[in-house]
C-alpha cells in the first residue's frame, strides 16, 4: 500500500514529465524509465544456493563463500554481490545495471562500521588526574 501523499507527489511528477514530452513534440524521445516495483533486495537464505550457483555458472567462475545481497525480481535472483567484497554475480541475459546500484547502497548499509575510537577513557584520566593535583 503506498501512502497517499506519496501517490500524490508521483502523480504530478509523471503528469509534468508528460507535458514536457508534449512540448517537445513528437521526435524527441524520453529515457526509458526502469520498473523496480517486483524488485527486492535482501539476504541470501540457503535455499537460494541454487540459483546463486546458477549465476556463477552463467558467469564461468566458482560461487564465492560468505553471505550475498542478493537482488531478486518477481522471486528469480538476477543479481548478488558478496557483503563482504568482491566482484558481483549476474545474469548475462538480463539487464542488472540498475540492481547492481541498488545493491551496493544495501551491502554498505549492512556492513559493520568501523570501530570509532572513544576518547572517553582518555578524558576521565584526564580529569581524574587534574583532581588529585
């Protein structure tokens, strides 16, 4: 269910989209827009083990170890990149430029941070030791 403003501001972005086409007049053509409506981005489970293996058969490599984002539209995998790094896998025979952006804002969001260093502990000697000066 799409929220009702949200509905909205798509409607009158796509009602201006069509009549700027129509002042361009015929000839002049609009980049195809992707649908990514069917299109979900998550974790691989095992039972897509198959279907991973699949794409790095397509690929002509070895399935790499460790868990994937995967990309998955209407329940067939077309993409995955590995969360921990590396070259993607892809199906050759589908268009996957745009899953692959999508899955690597997704991978970089669940990746660990990096441990910041805390200079808590570094300030509370400092303090203590001014204390018993």
């Amino acid at each position: 269910m799409i929220h009702p403003e949200f509905m909205k501001l798509t409607v009158a972005e796509h009602v201006e989209a069509l009549r700027r086409d129509a002042r361009r007049g015929p000839g002049t053509r609009r980049r195809p827009v992707i649908d990514t409506r069917d299109v979900e981005l998550r974790l691989c489970r095992v039972a897509d083990d198959p279907q991973l293996d699949r794409l790095a058969e397509l690929e002509g490599r070895p399935t790499p170890h460790g868990r994937f984002v995967v990309a998955a539209v209407r329940g067939r995998i077309l993409a995955a990149l590995p969360l921990m790094g590396g070259p993607p896998l892809r199906d050759p025979f589908a268009r996957t430029e745009h899953l692959l952006r999508l899955l690597e804002v997704r991978a970089e969001q669940l990746r660990e941070p990096a441990p910041r260093r805390s200079f808590v502990p570094r300030y509370v000697s400092l303090i203590r030791g001014s204390t018993h000066a």
